[in-house]
C-alpha cells in the first residue's frame, strides 16, 4: 500500500494526474479511509474546480489522521479563499500545531492577516516561513508589503530586492520595488523597476498610469502621457482649450492630477499639451 501511495504523489508531482487519481482510486477501495489517497483526491477536485468533493475528501483525510499538516492547510487555504477567514485561521493554526515548520501554513496565514492589516502577526509567520524556506520569492514580497505598511520603508525596500533577485519572473516583486520607490520619491529608479514589470506583464493598467506619473515627475512628459494613454487614466482641457491639461483617472472617482507644476521644468510646454491634446477626451 505504501508504495502505491509513493506512486501517486510521484504522478501529481510530475503532472500525470490520471495516473495519480486511479492509483489513490485503487487505494480507496482498498482502505476506504486512507488518508493520503483522500489528500490526494481532494487536490485533484480542486484542480478539477470540484471545491464540495475537494472538502469531503480533506475532511476525510483529517478525520484518519488528525495532525495531518498538509490537509489542514489545504482546508484552511479553501476557506480564505472562499472568504471565510475566521475557518481559515483555524485550520491554518492546527496545521502549525501539527507541524511548526510547515511553510505553507506559515505563510498562508501571514497572507490572511496581511490582507487583514494585522501587520506585526503576519511579519511573525511570514518570517517563520523564511526559516523554513528562504528561497520563495513571494515570501519576500509579503514581507515587504507588511514592512511597507508599518512605514519600516529600508526593510521593505531590501525584501521587494531579495524577492526580484531570487525570481526576477515575479511581477509582484518589481511592482512593489516600484510603488515603494515613488513613495521615496526615487522616481528614475521607479521607472526603471515599472519597466521591468511590464515585461512580465504588458498589459497591467495599473503599472503603466503609476510608470506614466513616474515619467512625469521625471520631466519626460510626451513618454508619460503616452504611458497614461494606456491605463485608465485621459486627458481633460478647459472649453476654451487654453490651460494646462489634467489627468483624471475614472476608475478612481476624484483623483487629479495637474500638470502645472510638473509643467514647469518642461522644455517645451507648448509640444506637451500638443501630445496631450492627441489622447481623445474621455481615454484611448
């Protein structure tokens, strides 16, 4: 039996999930209890978007062996991800019971009370994740969005670095660098971080206004506005079409920006509203 269960976790690491869900099937009839097959099973109905079969099967699981870390967190994972977070703190808090170094727990929870604004507790288990598992780049990024959060800005700042280095694929950890960056008002360096961004992804609304602002603030106007025509953000002129342009962005109600400090170290003012004046009222 032991070895058929070392079969089918083989064949979920290695993507053959029909060979794993026959083999933890073949299980089942056997011991209809067995834990690892029901565990198993459970991640395979999630995968398949079967979350009320995932449930029983983690329920199951739990019931054969009640310290089983990796079942806990999944059905902890299952109720942050369905919104319900006080089930999800507990499951995740039995499954550090069951096994202290259990990084996915650890930082699961530090996840759930980040997005909780419980700062100073989510710090504790994303760091006891770290000891667990220095290597994961997410991690990282959490960490420094906490550390953000709690105004601790050189921390965060080395954690959004550790992430990018240690996974320079990971979107997350040069839009952060990036946002934190502006914040200092780094803006040349934030614009270089917004870029890397959106190499991994082109298309993000977001980084290309807060890339469009850097660029303003930069003083290469025609490259921000241009940047701006590409998020949600467009251009509005008096009727009379003589003052300076503002940038209003729609999906955030009120926020304005005006250009006329910024226009002040511009070269050419009058080839920047021209630029401006390009982008139809109302956004690309």
């Amino acid at each position: 039996m032991a070895s058929l269960v070392e079969d089918a976790y083989a064949g979920l690491d290695k993507g053959d999930f029909a060979t794993a869900r026959k083999l933890a099937e073949d299980i089942v009839g056997r011991s209809p209890a067995d834990p690892d097959a029901h565990y198993i099973l459970a991640l395979l109905q999630f995968d398949g978007g079967d979350r009320t079969a995932a449930v029983r099967h983690l329920e199951t699981a739990i019931t054969g062996r009640p310290g089983f870390a990796d079942a806990l967190s999944m059905l902890g994972l299952h109720f942050y991800q369905t919104g319900r977070n006080t089930e999800a703190e507990h499951y995740f808090r039995h499954a550090i019971d069951a096994d202290d170094t259990h990084v996915n727990a650890h930082l699961n929870l530090g996840n759930l009370f980040k997005e909780t604004e419980r700062y100073p507790a989510a710090l504790t288990h994303i760091d006891a994740a770290l000891r667990s598992g220095y290597g994961i780049a997410q991690a990282h990024v959490l960490r420094g969005e906490c550390l953000r959060a709690l105004d601790q800005s050189t921390d965060a700042f080395l954690a959004f670095k550790m992430a990018a280095a240690i996974d320079p694929n990971l979107f997350e950890a040069h839009f952060h660098l990036a946002l934190l960056m502006t914040e200092l008002r780094m803006f040349r360096e934030a614009v270089s971080a917004f870029q890397d961004a959106l190499i991994l992804r082109p298309d993000d609304d977001t980084c290309h206004k807060q890339l469009g602002l850097c660029l303003l603030e930069c003083g290469r106007f025609e490259d921000g506005l241009r940047e701006l025509r590409r998020s949600s953000g467009f251009i509005e002129f008096t009727p009379a079409g003589n003052s300076l342009p503002r940038i209003i962005f729609g999906d955030e109600g009120d926020i304005v920006v005006d250009l006329m400090d910024l226009m002040e170290n511009a070269i050419d003012p009058a080839a920047v509203i021209q630029e401006a004046k390009q982008t139809p009222y109302g956004g690309a």
